[in-house]
C-alpha cells in the first residue's frame, strides 16, 4: 500500500514542557501510516522557512516518508499552541494561522497529479483547503479525508461526493446523531464514514453496517495524535484486509498506544517561550 497525506502541517507547541512537536492531521496520517507498515508515505504541503520547518523537515525524513514535492516559502511554519486541562488532556489554546499556509495555495500541476496517482490513497483534511480539488484529485486517486468537528450540511455536499473515507470528530454527538450523520454522508457518495468519539470509542458505517468501538485503556500521559492514531491504523489495516472489526480493533489499540507518548509521534525539540509570543 502507498498512501500520501496533502496539506496541513504545524509545530505543536507545549507550553508546560517548552517544547514543539511535528503535527497537523495530513502529515501525521502519513507518519503514522508509514510506522504501521504502509510500503511508501508521501506527504506534500507547505512549509517555512524557520526553525520549526526545519524540525518538520528532519521529522519526516527520519520516519521515511518522502517529501520530494515539498513547497517552502518564505516565512513562519504554522504553529499551534497546546496546554493542559484540569483533567490533563491536551487542549489548543492558540495558533499563528497556519504561518504560510495560510497565504499560499497549493497548486497541483501535472506533474503533480502523475505523482499523487502512483499512491493508493491519499488523505487530507478541512485544514488543508484543497476542497476546490477534491473533484480533479479523485479521479487519479481514492481519497480519505478528516472533517473534525464541522458537518453543516453545505460543507458536506461540498466535499462528501469525492470520498472513499469519511471521519469526524463527534464527541458532543449522542449515538443516534452519529449515525444521522454518518447515512448522510453516505448517502452524499462517501463510501465509509467513522465518527471518533473520545473516552466513548467510535462509531462506523460500513456497506450499511453500523459498527461500534469501545476505547483501549491506556495510562495516558498526552492525547493528541490519538485521533490521528485510529484514522491511520484503520486506513491501513482496512486497505489491506477489508475486515471492519478486525481494523477498527487495531485501530483503537493504536490510539491507546500513542497516548503514551508525547506528541503525535515524538521528536520533541525545546523552544524558547517568547518565540511564540505573536501567537493568538
């Protein structure tokens, strides 16, 4: 299997461990397919050209993920600002607005194209902007693609009929919503839809089927990437085998497992506070 994620990247800066961590859905969904054994993981977004790009840049290249069609400009990286809760979980409490990712387009070109279509599927997400694409990029690939929390109803006829893969974050949704949502989404043209829905497990609607998964416990020291974790471990297994139950088991013990763990997939670098001091 080749899977390329396009679009969002940032450094997650922790405030209580002064520290930035690689993230963003569409680059974590390639690292991380590519630790559950995906043959090749591509990623292409937009980078800076800052100390935080640079971290981004050697992250990926450790993990082996190719970075060839790589856009850098001119300016900050995006950044996020991540705090802790009163009940430890990790929370954003600022960005800088994606840095140059939020003044610079992605632009596929032929050249492009070619190169995306040579993968098995791609993944992307609301915060990468390329929702104008989605109807060329699916005719050279299978998409899959994070909603996060949004799901107005001209978002979804927006997006929803270029979709092989579906997911939502819908942990202020009750059973009976999840799955409201998830047939409407199917019945827009998205073939397989998953709704993560925290500490209550998650939802999934496969060929009619609703199907539900409970959380694996874990002594969890950070959630973010826990998300990002189940999405890639599901897209992977379930590319390969085609088994629901069998991929979403693995999904959540792959969820659990990166809740042990700093950052989305590690590489932790310190950072000086006040760098982020533009941060809003």
């Amino acid at each position: 299997m080749k899977i390329i994620g396009i679009g969002d990247n940032v450094v997650d800066y922790y405030q209580d461990r002064g520290e930035i961590y690689p993230g963003g859905n569409a680059l974590n969904i390639a690292v991380l397919c590519k630790k559950y054994g995906v043959e090749q993981s591509s990623y292409i977004g937009v980078i800076g050209n800052d100390i935080a790009a640079e971290h981004i840049v050697n992250s990926l290249k450790a993990e082996g993920v190719d970075i060839s069609r790589i856009r850098k400009a001119y300016g900050p990286n995006g950044e996020s600002v991540i705090s802790l809760n009163e009940n430890n979980d990790r929370t954003f409490v600022g960005s800088n607005n994606g840095g140059v990712q939020g003044l610079i387009k992605l632009n596929f070109d032929e050249n492009d194209l070619n190169y995306i279509s040579t993968h098995d599927l791609m993944h992307t997400s609301l915060y990468s902007h390329i929702e104008q694409d989605l109807h060329k990029l699916s005719k050279k690939i299978s998409i899959s693609f994070d909603f996060s929390s949004r799901h107005e109803e001209t978002y979804l006829k927006e997006v929803c009929p270029y979709l092989n893969y579906g997911f939502f974050s819908g942990s202020e949704l009750n059973d009976s919503q999840c799955i409201e949502l998830m047939h409407y989404a199917k019945n827009l043209g998205t073939k397989i839809i998953g709704v993560t829905r925290g500490e209550k497990g998650a939802l999934f609607l496969v060929d009619d089927q609703v199907y539900k998964q409970p959380i694996v416990e874990a002594k969890v020291i950070d959630t973010l990437g826990a998300g990002d974790s189940f999405i890639s471990m599901f897209l992977v297994h379930y590319h390969q085998h085609h088994n629901v139950t069998e991929a979403l088991n693995k999904a959540a013990i792959a969820a659990a497992k990166n809740c042990e763990s700093y950052g989305a997939f590690g590489y932790g670098l310190s950072k000086k506070p006040n760098l982020s001091k533009d941060l809003v």
